[in-house]
C-alpha cells in the first residue's frame, strides 16, 4: 500500500463490502478484517464476502417503494453494491432479486482487484485501537468481540434479540372504529392524548383473534437461533399458546383504557403507537411475532379499524446484535463520546440488505470527509439515506431497528394526493434534494 491514511474495517457483508470499495474509490486506503474462510458464522455457507444468507431478494424496486427510493439514491452515490446487484439481476417481477452466487462472487471480485484495499483474514475478538474504524459485523456478531462491544458501551445498550412489530400507514386506519387515549389518560398535552390508537375487540372478537393467531403459519427459527424467549418480548402467539386470556392481560390488555363510545373498557384493545412524530405511521404496540408475513398480512386485518391496514413492515423475532442508535451515535454513525469509531449496516440498527449497504456507504462518505478535513453533512431528512439517519435517532427508551419506509422521511405537505401519487411525489422530492446535497459536496471538494 502506497502512504496516506488507512481506515480499518471489521466484517466484510453488504455494509462492511460497501463502505471499503467506496473509500478506495475515493483514493483512501483500507484494511479490511474478515473472518472468511478461516471461519464463518452459522447462517453462512459460501467463501465468498458479501453473502446473502436468507433472501435473493432486494424488495421492490419501484419509486413508490421506499427501499426502491433508497436503491436509487444509493445508485446516483455510486454505491457498488448496487452496481453488483444490476449487474446479477434474475426476473423477479416489481422486486430486485439477484443470483446470490454471481453476485456475492462480483463483489468479492472488486474488494480482491482494488490495489488500495487490504484483506486481512481472521476472527476478530476485541475491537483494534486503529482509527478510523468502521464495525461492521452484521447480527450474528461472533460473542467474543460483542462482549468487547458491549464492555465500551455498555451492556444495556447492545441487544442480542430483536423483537419488531408491525407498522401500518396512518392514512390506512378506519379511525370512525378506533379511538385516542392513554391509559388512565396520563399526560395533559393534545400530543399525550393523541400518542396513542386503540383499536377496541368484544369478547367475540377478541376469542375469533387467539384462534387465528394460534392456527397461523408460524416462521420456523433459523438452526443458529436460540427459541429460547425473553419473558419482556414474547412473541404474540406464544403468549396466546399459555392461555386463551394471555394477551388480554399482556399486550392487549384493556385496563385503564375508556371507550368514548360505550363509556367502558372494551373487553381487549390493540394499542398503536406513534412510528413517527407526524403520525403517519403506527406500530402495534408488543405485537413482535413468527408468524408468516402472509399469515399477519390477514390475521391482523381481524383487529377492528385495520380492516383495509397497509402494512409498512411486518413483525419479526429473531437474533440481532445491534446498538441503542438513539443513545449511543451521533448524526454520522460514529459513537458519540468516541471519535473515529463508526458502526455501519445491522449492528448500527438497520434492518435489510439495502438498508445495510447504505449505512456502509454513509459511513465511508462520513469517514472520507473527516479525513479530508471537512465536518460530515448527512444527506438531506427528505431522502431515503437521510431518513435511515432519522430513524437511527428515535425512541432511545425503545429503541427497534427498522427497514426503511416513508414513515422514516419529512411528510408530504404538497397537495392531496392519492397514495401511490403521494410517494411517488415524496421520491420525486428525495431526488431533487439528493441532487442538490451532491452538488453541494462537489463544490466543498472542488
């Protein structure tokens, strides 16, 4: 390697992958630590870095998608794992899928070729004292260098679990069957009152619902996942297995909770929380489940007022070493009260492959700017990769890591529009400021 700075970097995956070939083509050297082939964690099975271990699958593709959005974004970067993917493309109708081989084997191809990029193989235990240094060592981060992790930030503050529930669109709740109210009304503010949606069940209802919640196809866990839950994030169904008034005094519970219209507590309520704070979007509180996408997609359309629910994300529960983004990063990816060391892709708290090749591109574009003097300025909050940074800066008391939606980027405030109108308009928006951020950043290089 030729003189100059040299940046470090822990895990070679989609964020790890992303982030090396874009500092190298942006002059800057890098050694690139990985384990392969010496060792590998127990979802993957190829050589090759930059594996797909579940899914071929990008998602959708379209603008009025908002991982097609992000794709896109990421494309006019210049991110190279986009460039892989277009490159390995298989029919897949709306969605970008790929030939997990070719492309997992071009991306190899390009870390290998770069001169300015250094691959040192082994499995790291402790975190190096080298700085820059970007960590990216996906979910199944090996329990050595997480427990080295968790030393540095705390243990409170790295989970080993992940329990997501469902968002569904604002726009999409039948509010005439719904109602505001925190329990016991706590909070004076309109914004205490309007926090959260409950959605009331009858007796009738609410037994029609355990039923279906049991009878679902659930997801089987992977073979390196442990089926053994904590007791704060049961899945949904388990709980409904214990008893069929299990989730009446769990997460449906309707004590405190007044229904305007009967003047009583329903028999069980579905609570929704703000996802973001212009309410467009909501998660169902505690509602973390196995269950097949399929199986929530119409399960959950039984709960009164999500009748006609669009489904921003599904809910999930599986093992996932990630950070307290909210708590622990600043606006750039790096830990706040330790400068020069970044965390990109899943262990910074994103969800998804896409998801986790931004975070690795954004990292290399913060690195490279602090190397060459200049002070970082994130993409704008109405792009997709700005709000991927947003969403890395909410609920540090609860925090969750997300796929990108639309819910994670400023709101449409333009004329009414129908929905596929209005995110194509928001994509519209996202490209034009994305556009206008770059051509600010050449300038400061020029």
């Amino acid at each position: 390697m030729t003189a100059g700075p040299i940046v470090t970097i822990i895990g070679a995956g989609l964020a790890g992958s992303e982030a090396a070939l874009s500092l190298a083509e942006r002059g800057i050297r890098v050694r690139l630590l990985e384990q392969k082939p010496k060792s590998r964690t127990a979802a993957a099975v190829s050589e090759n870095f930059c594996e797909l271990v579940c899914s071929n699958s990008f998602r959708g593709a379209a603008l009025s998608n908002a991982v097609g959005l992000l794709k896109e974004e990421m494309r006019r970067l210049g991110s190279h794992v986009m460039r892989a993917a277009d490159a390995t493309t298989v029919p897949a109708g709306g969605a970008l899928a790929v030939d997990r081989e070719r492309f997992s084997a071009e991306v190899t191809a390009r870390l290998k070729a770069s001169p300015l990029i250094e691959i040192e193989t082994g499995v790291v235990e402790r975190l190096p004292e080298a700085r820059p240094l970007i960590v990216a060592t996906g979910p199944l981060t090996g329990d050595a260098l997480a427990a080295d992790i968790a030393a540095r930030v705390g243990a409170s503050a790295l989970a080993y679990y992940d329990a997501i529930s469902p968002i569904v669109s604002a726009e999409s709740i039948d509010w005439d069957l719904v109602f505001h109210a925190s329990r016991w009304d706590k909070g004076t503010s309109e914004e205490d009152r309007t926090a959260y949606v409950n959605c009331p069940l009858n007796a009738e209802q609410y037994q029609n619902f355990v039923s279906e919640v049991r009878a679902a196809r659930k997801v089987e866990p992977q073979s390196f996942e442990d089926v053994r839950y904590f007791e704060g994030c049961l899945p949904i169904e388990v709980m409904a297995e214990r008893g069929e008034r299990t989730l009446a005094f769990g997460p449906m519970k309707p004590v405190g909770l007044t229904d305007p219209k009967t003047g009583r507590w329903p028999h069980a309520v579905v609570q929704l929380r703000k996802e973001d704070e212009a309410g467009t979007a909501y998660n169902l509180v505690g509602f973390q489940t196995k269950m097949a996408w399929g199986e929530q997609d119409r399960v959950f359309r039984m709960i009164p007022g999500l009748a006609q629910a669009e489904f921003y994300r599904y809910g999930a529960v599986h093992r996932n070493t990630f950070l307290n983004a909210p708590k622990l990063l600043d606006g750039t990816m790096q830990l706040a009260n330790e400068p020069g060391l970044y965390f990109a892709g899943q262990i910074a708290g994103t969800e998804g492959y896409v998801e986790g090749a931004a975070g690795g591109l954004l990292c290399a574009m913060f690195v490279a700017d602090r190397l060459r003097g200049r002070e970082p300025v994130p993409p704008p909050p109405t792009t997709a990769l700005g709000g991927l940074l947003t969403h890395l800066k909410r609920n540090a008391d609860d925090y969750q890591p997300s796929n990108i939606t639309f819910s994670h980027i400023v709101p449409w405030d333009g004329t009414r529009l129908k929905k596929r109108e209005k995110y194509e308009a928001m994509a519209e928006r996202a490209l034009r400021d994305l556009a206008a951020w770059q051509a600010a950043r050449s300038s400061l290089v020029a």
